[in-house]
C-alpha cells in the first residue's frame, strides 16, 4: 500500500522561506512523478511543482524563480524549497506521486499547511 507523509509546513512572514519534504513508501515500481499540489481557501487544488525519475521539473507561473524541487529516487523522497514567500503562497500543500505509464495510479499524501502573512 502506497503512503505519503509530508513534513514542513508552517508559518512565516512574507518573503521568508520553508523547506517542505515527503516520503513515499510502498511504491513497487520507479517511473513515476512526484510533486506538490496547494489549495488556498475558496480555491481549487492546483499544480506547484512535479519533478519525473529523470529529473525533468515543472513549476507553475506563479513559483517559477521562487520555489525549487528536488527528488531522490532512491529514497523515493520529493522536498520543495519555498524562497520569497508571498501571502498567495498560503494554503495547504499536497505531496503526490503519479505512475507515468497506464493505469496511471495517483495517489496523495495528507496535507500540510503554509502560511505566509506580512
């Protein structure tokens, strides 16, 4: 059974930074994704990072120059570090992990929360 447990979250004042991490265990297989989703209040999830096995990464608009992912295959751990952190930051972050080749199992882990005030 696949799980994922963050750690990391927290609060800070505007333009502070947070490292947040995950860990996935129970995955049998090594080409997949792994990332971060956020939810705001009122908002739908959306997309922060993801990193592939490869090491290819994709940033949402919003966090490009700000955020930096990486990920051990290895330990099959994803971290995401959060410089010049905004109030829009805010929000709960979701580590996933999704298999890259059909069926494409998605699974997420519990959510942590960030909070940025000024």
């Amino acid at each position: 059974q696949v799980h994922l447990v963050e750690s990391g979250g927290g609060s800070v004042q505007t333009g502070g930074s947070l490292t947040l991490s995950c860990l996935a265990s129970g995955i049998g297989y090594t080409n997949f994704v792994m990332g971060w989703y956020r939810q705001a209040p009122g908002k739908q999830r959306e997309l922060v990072a993801s990193v592939t096995s490869g090491g290819t990464t994709n940033y949402a608009d919003s966090v490009e120059g700000r955020f930096t992912i990486s990920r051990d295959n290895r330990k099959n751990t994803v971290s995401m570090q959060m410089n010049d952190l905004k109030s829009e930051d805010t929000g709960v972050y979701y580590c996933y992990t999704r298999r890259v080749v059909t069926p494409t199992f998605l699974y997420w882990g519990q959510g942590t929360q960030v909070t940025v005030s000024s």
